[in-house]
C-alpha cells in the first residue's frame, strides 16, 4: 500500500444535503475536504471527534458553541469533542479542509457517491 494517493481515488461521501466530503484515512485521523453548496445549511450536530479545519474557498457563517463567526479564506476553527456545532454557507458555496481525531468511522455508512469527481483547488 502506497503512502500517497489522490482524492479522486478514495470515497466521496454524501455527507448532507449540499455537503459532499472528499476523505483521507489515517490509523487515527480522517481528514477531510469539504465542498459546501450554495446556501446550504448543516444542522446542529456534534460528536465525539475533535474537529479543526481551515476555509480554502467561499465564505461561510459557522457558530460553535455560543459563538458564530463569519469565516472566509484563511480562517480556520477547533471544536472539542461533544461541543455543538452548525454551518450555514454562504451565497458561493465554500470549500473547506478539516480533520478528525478520532477517525470519522460513523462515515462508514454515508452512502458513497460516484458522479462527483475532486474540486479544484484553485481559486
């Protein structure tokens, strides 16, 4: 098994609607990048994972905790475990690198989706 590969090689994970996940696994970690549709909305949610993460792409209002903040470009965030958290994007959608310690195995069951390929990386 190769130490290196592709995002168009591993799994694309429907996460939620408007959410699809490009993932990464480690033994302990996922990493993954997310693309965030238009407007879309993730719900309040949290788990057990520690979540840090940084906005390649596109402009989004993200609330952890208490706080909400409005992020683009550049910025990251760190949620601890069991902390709630939401998403909403922004008009241009967004898109976004984050990683899971520990591995996001609940992923195991999103369904898989084959008609997406990798996004690109340039702005």
């Amino acid at each position: 098994m190769s130490a290196f590969g592709s995002l168009d090689e591993g799994p694309v994970l429907g996460i939620w609607d408007g959410v699809t996940a490009w993932t990464v696994e480690g033994q302990r970690t996922t990493l993954a990048v997310v693309e965030l549709e238009p407007d879309c909305a993730v719900p309040e949610h949290r788990h057990d994972n520690e979540q840090i993460g940084v906005c390649i792409r596109g402009r989004l209002s993200f609330r952890v905790g208490d706080e909400t903040r409005e992020i683009g470009p550049g910025d990251t965030w760190s949620i601890p475990s069991q902390v709630p958290h939401a998403v909403h994007a922004g008009p241009q959608g967004a898109l976004l690198a984050e990683c899971f310690t520990p591995r996001r195995d609940d992923w195991e069951a999103i369904d898989r989706l084959s008609d997406r390929t990798a996004p690109s990386f340039s702005a």
